[in-house]
C-alpha cells in the first residue's frame, strides 16, 4: 500500500514567542520598570518616535557611561528638548533618573505626554510646554547627566544652539544624544567642544552620543 504523505508541522505560535513589536500611534517602553508598557501616540506629520532598536542601543551606551548594568541610569537628571511623544525621557524615568524634563511645543503632545506621566504615575517627570533651548539655558551650568535632542528635522537651525545650550548644560563625564537626518563630523562637533563618542545609522536616523572633549573618545 501506498504511504501516506507526513502531517505538516504545526505553525501554532508557541508560547514563547517574542512581545509584538509596537504598532503604528504607539509607542513601547522597552526597559526599566515600565518596560512594555505602551503609550499612545498622536497621528501627527512629522512626528518620529526614535525607533525602538535605536532606543534601545542608546541607552545602553549611556548605562555603560553611568557603570550600571541592564541600561539604567539610578539618580541620572534629564532634559528631552524636544520630546514630541516623550518617548525618551520617559524611558529614561523608567530606567531609574531621578529627574527629567519633558519639553514640548505642541499643546496637542504635552497633553499627551502629561496624559503618560499620569498613566505610569512618573514622579520623576516634569512636563512644560515651552522651548526647548531656552529649557536648556535656562539649567544650571554643568547640572545635567543626560540631554536628548531630536528636533524635527525639517528645523536645521535648531540643532547648533540646541548643542550649544546643552554642551553648558552637562556635566564632565555626561552626555548628549542627537538624533538628525545626517551624520555630524568631528569637526562640527569639535567646534563646540563636544566629540562623537559614539554613533549609528537606522534608516533615515542618524544617532550620535556627544560628550565634552576632555572625556570621550570616538
């Protein structure tokens, strides 16, 4: 008799299959006490959450500089310039800072963000609608650990004062991140006494940490 053809393999998703990836008007803590906790997003043009691959390198680049394991940053104080979604400050909460600012221009994405704040019950978030440069020359001189710039990318003007402002704001030894739809050189960065410690390219993102240059190396 003949045989009879073997049963195919069962394509039933086991129970270990990874979290689904964030959809679109969303985005996802992916660390930190409210890792995968997903927030919304405001369909808006424009508006870029920093991928969450990108997210999640950056903040392993800044637990490396903070001597922590598992990306976190116990006792860190941020400033998000530009936070659009919020996305990086509040994964910066999440992963233990003990301060952030959020500050957004938009009336529409600061009720969303407080909206998040609320949600998670973020003690460490502090949200202000203003701009974000005068937020920075407005901190103390070198108070900062961590500063997060990621304007729109259509405001090419914004990016030399925003580093300008944040370059006073940190302190030795802390960080900038720069989000930009090219890659800065070194000698753009030199000219504000700041050096490409590290960076990485995603799709259209260009990701750079800066530091003083008295204390990275590229």
């Amino acid at each position: 008799m003949p045989r009879k053809p073997a049963a195919a393999p069962s394509r039933t998703p086991t129970t270990s299959s990874p979290a689904r990836p964030a959809r679109a008007h969303e985005v996802r803590i992916i660390g930190g006490q409210w890792k995968r906790t997903r927030l919304a997003v405001a369909d808006k043009p424009g508006l870029r959450p920093t991928p969450d691959r990108v997210r999640e390198t950056l903040f392993n680049w800044l637990a490396s500089l903070a001597g922590a394991g598992g990306g976190e940053l116990p006792g860190w104080q941020c400033i998000d310039a530009f936070a659009g979604t919020g996305a990086l400050g509040l994964e910066a909460a999440s992963r233990g800072a003990a301060g952030v600012l959020l500050c957004e221009q938009d009336a529409a994405l600061v009720a969303q963000i407080q909206a998040a704040k609320t949600k998670l019950a973020a003690e460490a978030v502090r949200v202000e609608r203003g701009n974000g440069v005068t937020a920075l020359e407005r901190a103390p001189a070198a108070s900062l650990d961590v500063v997060f710039l990621d304007p729109p990318f259509d405001s090419t003007t914004l990016y030399e004062p925003a580093l300008r402002a944040a370059a006073r704001a940190v302190r030795a030894g802390g960080a900038i991140y720069l989000e930009a739809p090219r890659r800065w050189s070194d000698e753009e960065a030199a000219a504000l006494g700041l050096v490409v410690f590290r960076h990485l390219k995603a799709g259209a993102v260009h990701a750079h940490l800066l530091m003083h240059a008295a204390h990275g190396t590229a």
